[in-house]
C-alpha cells in the first residue's frame, strides 16, 4: 500500500492499458461477499441500492457484495477488468497527481480503447 507501488502500477497500467484485460466477468446470484475491488451493479439499480443502505449498519463492502445480492433477487457482477476504484489510500501520495488523473481522463475518452474491451 506504498506511494511508490501505487503510482508504479498507475503508470504501468497507463503506459499499456490493454495488457490488463482479461474479458472475465463472473456474476451470481447467492449472498456471497467478495471483494468490492471488482464489484459493478447495473445504473439503473444503483439509486435504490445505495438508497437502501443507508439505513443498514453492514459495512459497504458485506452488504453490496452479499445482502443485497441476496434482497433484490438480482445477479451480482465480477468484472477483473475494472479500470480504477480508487486513486489512493489517504496515507498515499501520488507525485503528480494532476498529471496522472489527467492522463486518465485522456482514457476515458479513448475510444478505439474502448471499442476492443
């Protein structure tokens, strides 16, 4: 969880971005908590989803993952070829920062990226 670690995987996946797609997606239907690294609901469901939450006392990750999997009858998603769930940690630092998110949304904007995943 260094600084340096995280800016080297950063720029590894900037310099090269296709070389980290796989095409695996696994979805379920059963309660069953994962890591939320990968996990991705439909838009159309994420209102009622994180609207019902707030009045849970599970923590994010046990309760998208698992019980609402469980309530809303729908399957869950597992994709590992997610792009970014987080910049950094508070305790990481990136040297740059505005230089790599810019490089990031340039990414975003690829679309002949986009078209191959």
């Amino acid at each position: 969880n260094c600084t340096q670690c995280a800016q080297h995987v950063h720029s590894l996946f900037l310099q090269r971005p296709e070389a980290f797609f796989t095409g695996c997606a696994h979805e379920w239907r059963v309660a069953a908590r994962v890591p939320i690294n990968f996990f991705v609901m439909a838009g159309r469901h994420v209102r009622e989803t994180f609207g019902a939450y707030t009045h849970e006392a599970f923590v994010d990750e046990a309760y998208l993952t698992a019980l609402a999997t469980q309530r809303s009858k729908r399957a869950s998603v597992i994709v590992t070829d997610a792009v970014v769930v987080h910049f950094s940690f508070a305790f990481q630092h990136m040297e740059r920062q505005a230089e790599m998110l810019d490089a990031y949304r340039k990414l975003a904007k690829n679309t002949a990226l986009h078209a191959n995943l």
